[in-house]
C-alpha cells in the first residue's frame, strides 16, 4: 500500500514536470516571441584570432542547441582531466527523458554510456542526452547550466548566460556570435582530439542511424563541423569550421530564415573570407529582411559594404587598426597538444609530442601556459614554441600522421587572448 503510494507520488511529480517544461515552451513559442532574432555573423581566423567579417557580432540572441558546444566543452574538459571517460554510463532521470525533441526517446532508469551520448548530441542534437550529462556531472542541470556560465566568462565570453544544457528555449540563455565563435575556437585549440567528434556524418544507436544535421558538411569543401541550432525565438543558427591550403576559419551565422538560407549564408561567408588575407574586418550585408529568396542570399552574403574595427569595442573604432600578419618566418608561433587540470601532465605531453617531431624538434622549447584567473576549472595549456608559420603547420601535420592531436598558435593569438 505504502509502495503504491509512493509509486503514485513519484508519477505525479513526473507529470508535474513534464507539464511545466511543456508550460514553458508553448510560453516561448507563443506570438509575443515568436519573431525571428535578427540575423548576425562572425568569421574569425583560428591561426591569429582575428576578425576577417563581421556583423552584428554583438547583438545578443538565444543560441539554440548551439547551447551543447558549451556543454561538449565541460565534457570534454572532464575527460581531459581523467574525471570522466568514455565508457562511463551515466543514468537517465525523469527530467532528462521528458526533454522535448530532437532526442535519443531515453527512458528514466536506463544507462547510457558517455561516448553514446556525445555522439548523438554532435550528430542528432539531442536533448535528452545533453540534459543526463549535465545531470551526472553536476548533480542537476541548474548547478550545470552555472558552471557552463562560469566557463563562458573564463573564455571571454561576456555577453553569454546559459540558462540549460540543451538550448531549448529559455529567455534566459543568451549569446552572441562573438562569444559563440570564441567556444569554437576554444574547442579547437584546447581539446584537438576530442574535437574530431565535431567530423561525425552519422550515428547508430540501438538499430536506428541518426545522421549530422549540419547538411553543410557534406557540401562544402574542408568544412569538418561544427553545431546547428535552431528555435523559434532564434532563428536558424550555424557555427562552422573549414579550413582550405593549410588555413582554418571559424564562423557562425544566427538569425538565418531557414536551414538552406543559413546555409547558404555561411558558404559565402567562408569563401569570401577565404579570398581574404589580413587586413581590418569588414561589415557584410544583412540578409535577414523577410523577401530574401535564397538564390540571392550568397551574393549578398559575399558584398563587403564597409570597412569596420578590429575585435572590440564599437567607440575604438575610428582609431583601432589591427596588427598586420605576422611574418610567416617570425619564430613566435607555436604549436598546442592538449589541455589538462595538472601541470605535470600538460609538461609530459609537450615533452612526448616534442619527442615525436624528431629532426623538427632541434631549437623547439616545451612551454605550459597556465590557466587565466577567471578559470574556475584551471587547464594547463602543453605547448612547443619557437616556430615560423611553415613549420608550426608542418609540425602539426606530422603529428597528426601519428594520430597526436595539434593546432597552430599564432603570435597574434596570445596577444589577443592576453589581452581579454
């Protein structure tokens, strides 16, 4: 009797939940929010960290399920620091299962191992997954959703507040392009290996195959990620990464009509930013007025109207100039392995990495950059300095032949990142 009680109590509290969540989105979705947020984009160059394009960078709008690259970034974070591994099974609770879609359909009670889980959120976004990662690494998807602030705000990322791990809507998880090009930038550069997830086509989980949402992928040469998004309140938004002769470009666009304007939008953007080779950041044209048609959205994608500032402040504009290229023979650049929560083990790497590079490593120095204050969960950054461009690019394409994650730091890159 007193089981049975118990029983019912439990799924009166489920149903109460279930209500609330169905409660709050038929709120977001409902006519007073219904308006698309106005379109904005970014594309930066991941070997320096500057602006190639902008506009609008810094108008704040609802992320979406781009919203899972900060929960990805936590996670992976966890594995990097041996809190976490793949084979993990994490349980799913009554809130994780009752997520709306796009979702796995996971029941409460059941385990799921965590690398299942990071796969189909990459590839089919889901949100039920995102929501029992937050859960058993934080203990709640509140107590998550701060720590993905906090996180945000140690990357730079001022104008971001999550308010959840999935993205679904909330008045109260909102960012920028800027800061989202940040993340991805941050995922890059701080976890090279775990960032090959972002390359899935597709995912197989109990007999069904769920294949990448980003369509782009498999259209657009080099491009290998990274999230769609898309709510009501938002939108359709895209963040991307290509790279093409050895030259990486991050990207996003939110605010698009539709997922094939979006993505036409942001094919222009990167082969427009492709062509371009230094030089301060220009304005491009907004697409988002309601009679676009999609055979105009990439050229007018592709017009720069207007030369603008560097990354920061609008009021630095008249008097900001950027820092020309570095020479591609200045010995500034360097080359970064992995990030990890102890010292000694972000040395060991650079020193195994280095050890790799055989003749390449002659005058190549080991280097740790420590965590910036604002980092709650302090990384140690295992770098090998001393390279021109040339060689920072070939090195790492030596050591990713030896399947060891690497990316090219840029004297420009630090200098910038230093100065958030």
């Amino acid at each position: 009797m007193v089981g049975a009680l118990n029983n019912r109590k439990r799924f009166r509290g489920f149903a109460v939940r279930v209500v609330l969540v169905a409660a709050v989105a038929a709120w977001f979705f409902s006519a007073e929010h219904s308006a698309r947020a106005s379109y904005s984009s970014i594309v930066i160059d991941a070997d320096t960290g500057r602006v190639v394009m902008e506009h609008r960078a810094d108008a704040q709008n609802y992320p979406a399920s781009l919203t899972k690259m900060m929960t990805l970034y936590l996670t992976f974070q966890g594995l990097e620091q041996h809190k976490l591994s793949l084979q993990q099974e994490f349980t799913v609770s009554a809130h994780a299962a009752a997520q709306a879609p796009s979702k796995l359909g996971l029941r409460p009670g059941e385990r799921v191992a965590l690398k299942d889980l990071i796969f189909a959120i990459v590839t089919h976004s889901a949100n039920d997954a995102a929501v029992v990662i937050a859960e058993n690494i934080a203990g709640s998807e509140p107590a998550f959703a701060e720590r993905m602030t906090r996180q945000a705000h140690a990357l730079g990322m001022r104008n971001t507040h999550f308010a959840n791990a999935s993205g679904l809507p909330n008045p109260a998880n909102v960012t920028t392009a800027r800061d989202l090009a940040m993340l991805a930038l941050a995922l890059y550069r701080d976890f090279p290996k775990e960032y090959g997830y972002f390359a899935t086509e597709d995912f197989t989980f109990r007999g069904v195959t769920y294949a990448n949402h980003n369509h782009l992928m498999s259209h657009f040469a080099g491009m290998d990620g990274i999230k769609t998004g898309y709510i009501r309140a938002s939108g359709f938004n895209l963040a991307a990464s290509a790279v093409r002769d050895g030259r990486r470009l991050v990207a996003v666009v939110m605010g698009g009509e539709s997922a094939h304007s979006r993505d036409l939008q942001m094919a222009a953007l990167l082969n427009q930013a492709f062509t371009r080779q230094g030089g301060e950041p220009v304005e491009v044209a907004d697409d988002s007025d309601g009679g676009a048609k999609d055979d105009t959205v990439a050229n007018r994608a592709g017009r720069a109207i207007a030369a603008l500032s560097p990354v920061g402040h609008a009021e630095a504009a008249t008097t900001a100039r950027p820092a020309p290229r570095r020479a591609h023979h200045a010995t500034g650049w360097s080359i970064q392995v992995g990030a990890f929560a102890q010292r000694g083990a972000a040395e060991h790497a650079a020193m195994a990495a280095l050890a790799r590079l055989h003749g390449a490593a002659h005058g190549r120095v080991v280097q740790v950059v420590g965590p910036g204050h604002a980092e709650k969960d302090a990384l140690y950054r295992a770098r090998i300095v001393h390279f021109t461009e040339h060689q920072a690019q070939a090195a790492c394409r030596a050591l990713h032949l030896k399947h060891k994650g690497c990316v090219v730091i840029s004297p420009d890159s630090d200098q910038m990142a230093a100065a958030k």
